[in-house]
C-alpha cells in the first residue's frame, strides 16, 4: 500500500469506490413493484411529484426538505429527458399514479451518489488525520460497512446526512489546524445542511463549538465570561453561524415560510424519538454500543475502531477530540431515545472506520517489520473486512431475490 500520493494511491483509490458503488446499486431494484419495501419512500416520493404541480412546499415535515428538493431536480432532469424523446410531462405524472416503481428507483440512486461520495470524503478525512494509507484504509473499511451499504439502497435521508457530516468534519480539523475564517464558514454550510437532510444535524453547533475552544490559549478558561465575549466578538463563530443558517433555510425554506406545520412536526418527531416505535428494547445509550454499531461495521473493525481512538488521542488529543466530538454528541443526541432504528448511529459509522484505519495503520508501522509491513497490512485488512463484505454479498443476494406465487 502507497506511503504517499501518486498513482498507486489514486488507483486503489478508484478501485474502493468502485467496490462501494457496486456492493450500493447491486440489487437497488429490490421489492420493485411492490412500492412498500422500504414504507418511508412512499412518505417523500409522492410529495416530490407534487412540486410539479408548482408549489414547492412539500407540506411535510417529519424530515427536512433538501433531499426531497434533490430527488426532485432529479426528476425534472428525467422528465425533461422523456420531454425531448417525445414523452409529454403529463404522460410521465400519469404513468406515477400507475406505477411508483421508475420514481422510487431513481430516488434510492440519489442515495447511492453520495453514499459512494462519503467513501471518497473519508478517504479526505484519513489523509488529512494520518495520510494516504489511513485515508485509503477508511474508504476501504467504509465502502464494505453493512449498515452504510444497506441505507444507500433506500430513498431516505440518512445517506445524504452523513455525507454533509462527514464533509463537516474535514472543514472542523483544517478549522482547528488554520483557524481560517474560510474553513469555519464550510463547516457552517455542510452542517446546515446536514440539518436540512435530518434535524439531528442540530447537535453540530457542538462540534464547532469543541473546536473553536479548542484552538484558544488554556489562560482564556480562567474566565468564563470573557471567554464568551470572545467567542461572541469572533468573525469565525458568526462565519460558522451564518453559514449553516444560510444553508438550512435556503435548502428547507419552508420551515420558516410555513412555521405552524413545521413546527408541530418538528414537535410530534421529538416526541416519538423519546417514546419509542413498538416492542420496548431499552435505550440507545445500551443499545446501540452492543448491538447497533457492531452490526454496522462488523466486530473487528468496530473493535479496532475503540482502540483506534484512544490511539489517536495519545497522538494528538485536540484533533482527536474534534473528530470524536462528532460521534460521541450523535450517540449522545440517542442516548435516552426508544426508538432504536439501525440507522440512527449511520453518522457514526464513518468515525468508526476512520478510526480503525488509524488504528490498524499505526500498528503495522509500529509492529511489522518495514520490508514485510505492507503485506501484513494488507493480511490484516482481509481479515477485518472479510465478515462485513461477505454480509453485504448475502444481503445483496437475499434483497435481489424475486419470490414468485407457486400456481394453484
């Protein structure tokens, strides 16, 4: 594996990407006709129509808006596709009531584009943390993660959520390294919209908050109030404030124009995070440490990614605790939550990997002799994504199977 950039890295690059986008669009057609597959798409699919009507509100709130406003360019670039081929827009909308299964199938690819785009930004992201090969081991780790692979299959919001934050998270770490005014803007706009993908965004104040206190002098904590002046008088935090404001409103506008509907769903989703969906299983802060993440990364990368960290913390604790800052307020935002969906740790599961690369990389450094180094890391990464990779095979395979009626 490359030590530094150039071509070798570029190409095994290309060649994760490519792997991740195959193990995403294999079987992406699952359950197709039958539009109740994956309930949540016929929630947004439907209302994405409805903006050909011209009005643009999608009168739903459950989820912010920007994925539906994307899945609805996408539409309006395939309709107008069908217009130039001879296909009026009024035959397009006719055969939707007919058949959802075209519009949902399009819809799921608008989750496999950035699904496969946040295995490139973690690549980013590992460079920036440990280079090249920690940047390609978390792609690798990332593109073969079950959970990451089965919710890019759905027309949902998660995918794109975690691509805005993991985005997010290489503008807060060249935050804290330049202090640029610049860096904390793109940070803004990426957790805007990251919120616009999905409310639990909202924890990302936090995150830039972590960093900004991180980069000021430890004279400056002997006084809290003029800490707060600083932060108040600083052009960076209003940089970060003003952009991810900016972002949200402009991608989810009518959470301002129609405050009322927004507001009362905003309310109901609070509400049924903390009461649960069906049969009790206890909390997130339990829940999901010992079954939710294992199961989204498999054992031992999950495993390698807990000793990654505190690896990564003795290297470097103020980076690491700005990355960690990302993970450790997602699981915090769940903790008392008893609604236990699998992908409510999604955002985490890049951190995860990032942190397992980091690990594995720096133990084969320390460990393997420097002639034999790169052949027991590339030993070593077999072993840890062999289970997670033969799981997505099984997946693929049981969602690509077609189940037909025995005659009478």
């Amino acid at each position: 594996m490359p030590s530094d950039t150039g071509k070798g890295s570029s190409r095994l690059l290309a060649f994760v990407l490519l792997m991740a986008a195959v193990l995403r669009v294999w079987s992406l057609d699952f359950g197709l006709p039958n539009t109740l597959a994956r309930p949540d798409e016929t929630e947004i699919v439907p209302r994405v129509l409805l903006f050909f009507t011209g009005d643009l509100n999608p009168r739903f709130f459950h989820y912010p808006s920007l994925y539906f406003y994307v899945v609805g360019v996408v539409y309006a670039v395939w309709a107008g596709l069908l217009a130039v081929g001879g296909q009026p827009l009024a035959e397009t909308l006719a055969a939707a009531a007919v058949d959802l299964s075209p519009f949902i199938l399009l819809a799921r690819g608008v989750s496999v584009a950035p699904g496969v785009a946040t295995v490139g930004v973690l690549y980013l992201l590992g460079k920036a943390l440990g280079g090249v090969r920690v940047g390609l081991v978390a792609a690798l780790f990332l593109a073969v993660a079950p959970l990451h692979v089965r919710d890019a299959h759905f027309a949902t919001t998660d995918v794109v959520l975690t691509l805005f934050l993991t985005l997010s998270a290489v503008f807060a770490l060249h935050a804290l390294r330049t202090g640029h005014v610049r860096d904390y803007a793109l940070a803004g706009a990426c957790s805007g919209l990251a919120v616009s993908a999905k409310y639990v965004g909202l924890v990302m104040p936090g995150v830039i908050t972590a960093t900004w206190l991180l980069s000021q002098p430890a004279p400056a904590f002997t006084n809290p109030v003029r800490l707060l002046g600083e932060a108040l008088r600083d052009r960076r935090t209003w940089a970060y404030t003003c952009a991810m404001l900016g972002a949200f409103v402009v991608t989810s506008p009518y959470a301002i124009l129609d405050w009322p509907l927004f507001t009362a769903h905003f309310g109901f989703q609070l509400g049924h995070l903390a009461g649960g969906h069906g049969y009790p299983m206890g909390i997130g802060g339990t829940y999901h440490p010992r079954f939710t993440l294992p199961l989204s990364t498999g054992w031992p990368v999950y495993l390698t990614g807990l000793v990654g960290a505190g690896m990564a913390v003795r290297a470097g604790w103020k980076e690491a605790a700005v990355l960690l800052s990302f993970p450790l307020l997602f699981y915090a935002s769940t903790f008392s939550s008893q609604t236990l969906f699998l992908r409510y740790m999604l955002p985490v599961v890049p951190f995860v990997c990032l942190f397992a690369a980091y690990g594995v990389v720096r133990a084969a450094d320390a460990r393997a002799p420097e002639r034999s180094r790169t052949v027991v890391l590339a030993a070593v990464l077999l072993l840890l994504i062999a289970e997670p990779l033969a799981r997505d095979v099984a997946m693929n395979r049981l969602l690509g199977r077609v189940e037909v009626e025995p005659d009478d």
